[in-house]
C-alpha cells in the first residue's frame, strides 16, 4: 500500500505541471479547473513540488514490513521514474517538439517516458515489495509498458472523438496546439489497430502468472483499451 500511495502522489503531482500554462496549459482536469486555475500557479507549483517529497517520504517510513534492499530498490525505482531519464525527458520531448514534424518513433519516445515509465514504476515496485522474483519483477513491468503506450495512443484518439464534456478536460488540444499524435500520423483506424495489438502484448506479459490472480492487470489494460474518457 505505501508504494501506491506513494505512486498516486507522483501521478497528482505530474498532472498540476502539466497542466500549467507553461506546460500543457489546461484549464480542466477531471471536469472542473485545473489547480492553477483554483489556486494561482504559484500555489499549484510548491504544491506539485511537496507531493514529490511527501511521495519519497512516505516509502520511507511507511514500510517497516518491508525488507530494506526491497524498500531501496522501490526508491530508486520512483526516482529513475520521474527523473531525466524517465518523465522529465518525456516532457522536455514534448515541449520541444510542439509545433515541429515528427515520426513515430520521436511520438514513441514521449509517451515510453512521459506516461509509460511511471506505470512501469508502479508495476515494478508493487513487485519489489510484494516479494516478487526478478522475473516477475520485469514481466510486469513489461506489461505496464504496453499499458502506458496503449494509454496515450487511446488518449490521442478521445482527443479527436470526444467532446471536452465527455472527457473531462479540453477536447482537441492537441491539435490546435501544433502536437504530433497517433491518429495525426497513422490514421484513426491505424491508430484504433494499434491499442488493439498493444492490449495483446500487456495480455502476453502476463501468461507466468496465476490466470485468476492476473486477472485484474487483464480487465486494466481492456479497460483502458475501451475507455470514454
């Protein structure tokens, strides 16, 4: 539990940055303002920025059951995560290529940082903790990486089918802002395939475990596979 909590607070933190103007500069998240917007960007920066130390914090101290090198391994897990080989490069990417022609692969990167590094950190250390091999350790991790990427490429495509309404946030953002996405360059129906075969792959990481207790990790990447929002 102190893992997922502590993965929660990082995930709350990185929507506040991203929603800042300098940012993604979004006034909606989950259907009402954005922090910014409530509480000036001033407020919503330190408080971003105390959710990461709270974050570690908590690990720390919350994981007396825990062996240590499990509990030090989760931290650098988180670290490596949000760091500049994980969200930070995502963002930094993102940023950079706004407005500019971009591949696959540069769309890839992105998303493989900016979204699918966290999940896999996620994954990873509920692992970790839970007494997991490392073989298990990295199935699941592969299979949150699948998860991640399938996420972002089902978010790219609400962007363009969806109303701001329904999704909870401005709807076709990324298109007005210059963003390179999936549906931009494959396609919709492309895209659609896409989510399908990534859903496959997250299902195919998941085969060495027990099929009852896997079971949730399968209806979580079909559910974001089917998502509304």
């Amino acid at each position: 539990m102190p893992v997922a909590c502590a993965v929660e607070m990082l995930h709350v933190m990185s929507l506040i940055h991203d929603d800042l103007p300098c940012m993604d500069n979004d006034d909606l998240r989950r259907g009402r303002p954005s922090n910014h917007r409530v509480f000036g960007e001033g407020t919503a920066v330190i408080t971003a920025d105390a959710l990461i130390a709270l974050a570690f914090e908590h690990v720390a101290i919350a994981t007396a059951s825990v062996p240590a090198y499990r509990v030090l391994r989760a931290v650098v897990e988180y670290g490596s995560a949000m760091g500049p080989e994980g969200l930070v490069a995502g963002q930094f990417v993102d940023i950079d290529s706004e407005g500019k022609a971009v591949g696959v692969s540069v769309l890839e990167y992105i998303h493989l940082h900016k979204t699918a590094r966290l999940l896999e950190a996620a994954a990873a250390c509920g692992a970790i903790v839970g007494g997991g091999g490392d073989a298990e350790v990295e199935s699941v991790r592969r299979y949150a990486r699948c998860v991640g990427q399938l996420f972002q490429v089902v978010d790219d495509i609400l962007d363009v089918t969806k109303t701001s309404e329904e999704l909870g946030k401005t709807a076709g953002k990324d298109v007005a802002s210059g963003k390179t996405t999936y549906p931009k360059l494959m396609g919709l129906e492309k895209a659609q395939e896409l989510a399908q075969t990534l859903v496959l792959k997250a299902e195919a990481e998941l085969h060495a475990f027990d099929r009852v207790k896997a079971a949730p990790l399968r209806h979580l990447a079909r559910y974001i596979a089917h998502r509304w929002n």
